[in-house]
C-alpha cells in the first residue's frame, strides 16, 4: 500500500477541498404556501412554521 512520504500541509489540503462545493442549493416549492425553501428545513410563512406541508408551529400574537 502506498503512503505518503512528507505530510501534506493544511493550505495544500484545504485548496484541493475548496473545489468540492455545490452550486446553489436545492429548492422546493411548497405546494401549499407556494415559498421557495431548502429541502428538508422548516419555513417559516405568516407566524407559521412549515414542513412537509403541514403547520408545526403557529406563534400566538
């Protein structure tokens, strides 16, 4: 098995990880408030909290 013979630096490691990133993140539209938001995170719409189309939270005024 192959293995290093100097130990590679942190700048060295962390500009080969720099290229390992997304684009722009994924979005959904909700079907019932019709807001773009991430997948798989709450939203919150009018002191509501969404997610899966459902209120999970409401805040009283």
């Amino acid at each position: 098995m192959a293995h290093p013979k100097r130990k590679k630096s942190r700048s060295k490691r962390d500009k080969r990880r720099s290229n390992i990133k997304l684009l722009k993140p994924l979005l959904k539209k909700c079907f019932l408030t019709k807001k773009k938001h991430l997948y798989h995170h709450a939203f919150w719409q009018n002191n509501n909290l969404y997610y899966k189309g459902k209120i999970i939270f409401s805040k009283a005024k």
